[in-house]
C-alpha cells in the first residue's frame, strides 16, 4: 500500500481548494485544469494513465482521457488544487475496494488508485448523469467534488437519493433507478408536476455522498431572469 499524501482542504464547503504537501520523488495525478498553483520543484507531465482503454473509460465517464501528474524532485513541495465549479471536496482512503463516482466528480488521486469508466447498463443514470460512472479502485488517496457541499450518509438497509444529487458511493452497495413509490400510479403526469425526477434506491452498507445543490434546478431558477436581446 502506497504511503498517505499530506493534503489539506481549505475555504471549504462553497470555495473549496486542496492543497498537497509531496515528498521528493512522490506523485499526485489530477484531471486537467484543476491545477491552481505549485512550487518550482514539481515536475509536470500530462498524457495518458493506464493505457488506452482505461482512458476512454474515463472520457466516457465525462472526464478527460489526459491525466496531468505532479511529481516532486529532491526539494519536495506542493501543489494546489480545486473545482471548475463553486463546491466542496472530498477525500476517501481506498484500501482495496472501489468507490464508484458521478460525472465530474473526479479531482485528484496518489498512486496505487486507478480511475477508469463501468458502463451501467440498463440501471445506468437515465436522468441525464450518464450511463457510464468512474470507477476508482487499488489502495491509496482519491480527492472528488460537489456542486454545493457534501453530506456524507451511512447506509444500512435502504435509502432513496435523487439521481441528480448523487456524487459517489462505495461499491458496497447495490442500486437500483427508478421513480418514487407514491409517483408510479400517476404515470408521466404526476412524475411532471411533482418536480421530482428519477430516483436512485440503495440498498446494503456502506457511504453515499450527496450534493446539496443540482444544476438543472438552478439552471431553471436562473432562466427567466437571464438578458434577452430584443429585435
């Protein structure tokens, strides 16, 4: 099992940034452009990790298929780190399982932790997240984000989250999508005027991360105050 990264996360919940503190010769692997800024002794090199299909995997699963690694010579140093949008960060320790993660969750990650795509199939996230999630798994650091801040939830037995705020949930625990109980009788009809969308039931142990803001509500909230040019 790879050593522990020294980290920190700072301005947490709505500005959060991540800092890493890397000995010499240790590594940080992180998607593109979450680079905010890094002392003179790290060593930057962007390309592919873990081969072609792994890569794709992680383009399917909306993430780039580039991975940039952060490698830090004699002096050590650090590097900084936070999300193209306004959320918090996490950090989960993989000590030989998976966490799987929803698109764009993804920031950061040590060595001994791959990430790739799993296709879902026909339980995959119809509500627009995505047939494909990102797949971590191996032993060492994984850093993910939010829209919003992260509520951390235990689950034993059964509990209901809407897809949409679903950001990542141990592999653990099995899934099923679906719409609300009370909503199925009703058909397209009530599922519309409810507001709700699909659903996503756990069911076993383990931890779901749930985000306290979606985008497509905000986007809506947005809409009608947005300029509109006149002819």
């Amino acid at each position: 099992m790879s050593a522990g990264l020294q980290f920190d996360i700072q301005m947490r919940p709505d500005f959060s940034v991540l800092k890493v503190n890397l000995q010499p010769g240790q590594k940080v692997f992180a998607e593109p452009s979450a680079m905010v800024a890094m002392s003179p002794g790290l060593k930057l090199q962007a390309g592919l990790k873990g081969g072609a299909l792994r890569s794709l995997g992680r383009l399917l699963g909306g993430e780039s298929m580039i991975v940039n690694t952060f490698t830090a010579h004699q002096t050590g140093g650090e590097v900084l780190f936070a999300p193209g949008h306004l959320g918090d960060t996490q950090h989960y320790r993989l000590t030989g399982g998976s966490l799987m993660l929803q698109r764009g969750a993804y920031m950061a990650n040590s060595e001994g932790v791959e990430v790739t795509g799993q296709w879902q199939g026909a339980k995959g996230f119809f509500s627009g997240e995505g047939l494909v999630l990102l797949k971590a798994s191996g032993f060492g650091d994984l850093f993910f984000n939010s829209y919003g801040a992260i509520l951390e939830i235990d689950v034993l037995g059964d509990y209901i989250v809407d897809t949409g705020y679903v950001v990542a949930f141990e592999d653990t625990l099995q899934y099923q999508i679906g719409v609300l109980p009370g909503l199925r009788s009703g058909g397209f009809r009530r599922l519309f005027f409810s507001g709700e969308g699909l659903v996503c039931r756990f069911a076993g142990q383990g931890k779901v991360w749930i985000q306290t803001r979606y985008v497509s509500p905000f986007l809506a909230w947005v809409h009608p105050f947005r300029p509109v040019q006149k002819k």
